[in-house]
C-alpha cells in the first residue's frame, strides 16, 4: 500500500515538474534568452579584437576623450535594459494558451527565407521612424535618446545602452511587430532575433574588420552608423539595424568614404558635397 501511494506521489510530482520544464525549454523562452547570450558572446568576441588598433574606427584617445559614460555603466545599462526585456516577454507569456502540447510546424526553407525579409523591412520601417522622431523631438533626446548617444565612440556592447522608454519603444514593439506581421514561429524567431542582435553589436563595434560578411552584404553597417554617431551626423543615418532605404528615400542618408588613418585605423568622414546626376 505504502509503495502505491509513493508511486502515486511520484507520478503527481512529475506531472508538476514535466510542464514547467517544457515551459523552460519552449521557444518562446529560447527565443528571450539566446539572443541576449548571442549579444554578450559575440561583444566579447569584439572586446578580445580592441588591442586591433589597425581596424578601429577611432583610436583609444578619442574613445577616453568623447564618451562621457564609463564602461562599467554602459554594461550595467545594458543588464538592465535586457532584464526589463525579460520581465516584458515572461508578462507576454501569461497570455499565451496555457496548452504547450501543440507545437507549431516549421514551414520550408524558402518561407522562413522570405519571412526574415519581411521582419527586416517591417523592424527597419519602425525603427527608422521612431529612431527619427526621437531625434527631431527636442523633449524626447534629451530626457531620452540622449542617453544612447554619450557614446560619441560606440562599444559593442553599447548597441543596447538606451533608456529604458526607448529600448521599449525601439527593440520590444519593433520586435513584436516583426514577428507578427512576418508571421515566423516562435523557433524561427530564436534565429532572427539573434541575427539582430549579432548586427546590432556590429555596427556598434566601431571597427572595420577585413572579411566581415556582415560588411559585404549589407551598407547599413559599423562605418555607416558611426557617422550617426558624431556631432555632425546625428539628424542623418537614422536606419537601423539592416539596410539604409529609408534614409536614402527621404533625405537623410550621409555618404562617407573610408580612409586610413596616419596613426593606424579607419577613419569613416562624410562627403560633404554630393552629386546626385
């Protein structure tokens, strides 16, 4: 009898445990935590390659002397922008039909190709605008997105270093949108969302790397952003994070060319004088 019950109690226990640990290792909680790991492994990778003063865009000077933040509190910033993320998408979840037996069906490679693009273009069409907006607006850059720009010189693992409004505005609804409107799966998202933010680390990187992939297929990239990152640059290359069409399309796009400089390095400088024929 004593054997039955505690077969019994086992079996209760297990049915307890088994939901919360399918919950745990659901997409939608992969699709949350894995890009934040892809975030801090791949900025890692960035700050091993620092002492590489051949392919920075600006030299160690210039990142002590412009930025007014110290790197500590850039990371600090950071970890709690990602734990409001966090605390969003666990609030999300509660939402959620609570039967986590049925799992979406992965469609075909060519959809899930086409449903990358389309998040692309739906997460650059919003964020381009409201990236705009917080910029034009005096009120809202200097009580937020100001925040963002005390790195005159970006660290790679600055792309996230924004007020906490912003990175709601921003990141969360953008993201939410992409999924939605793209119509990908939960497991599809995992992908996309560490993608962007692999991207997102790189065009803050403020080096120029030979061989980077990420150079050679999109012009939305470290250089292009790091002009929007100098004085000069602030009311023009607002498109983020993948291509640069808004900008071109309404005005706001900066050319620059990519020269050496004397001390070892990259410097990207804006073209001043443009002809469009």
């Amino acid at each position: 009898m004593e054997s039955i019950q505690f077969n019994q109690t086992v079996a209760n226990s297990s049915s307890t445990i088994t939901p919360m640990m399918a919950f745990l290792a659901s997409d939608e909680m992969l699709g949350t935590f894995v890009p934040i790991a892809v975030y801090w492994i791949y900025s890692g990778i960035y700050v091993m390659l620092d002492d590489l003063n051949q392919y920075r865009l600006h030299t160690k000077v210039e990142e002590e002397k412009k930025n007014i933040v110290s790197k500590g509190t850039v990371v600090k910033g950071v970890l709690l922008q990602q734990a409001f993320q966090i605390a969003i998408s666990l609030f999300l979840f509660t939402f959620k039909n609570s039967d986590r037996s049925f799992i979406l069906r992965q469609p075909s490679l060519r959809v899930i190709f086409l449903q990358f693009i389309v998040a692309m273009v739906v997460m650059d069409t919003w964020q381009y605008f409201m990236h705009r907006l917080l910029h034009m607006n005096k009120f809202l850059y200097k009580h937020i997105h100001s925040k963002h720009h005390a790195l005159v010189v970006p660290y790679p693992y600055g792309a996230m270093y924004n007020h906490l409004l912003e990175g709601l505005i921003l990141d969360i609804i953008g993201g939410v949108l992409s999924f939605l409107v793209s119509g990908m799966t939960p497991r599809t998202a995992i992908y996309f969302f560490s993608f962007t933010a692999i991207k997102s680390v790189d065009d803050h990187s403020a080096m120029w790397l030979p061989g980077n992939l990420l150079h050679v297929f999109f012009n939305n990239n470290s250089a292009y952003h790091d002009i929007h990152h100098q004085l000069y640059g602030t009311k023009y290359n607002f498109s983020q994070p993948f291509f640069v069409t808004w900008d071109k399309i309404l005005g706001t796009h900066m050319p620059f060319t990519l020269e050496k400089r004397k001390e070892g390095g990259f410097e990207a400088r804006p073209i001043k004088k443009i002809n469009w024929s």
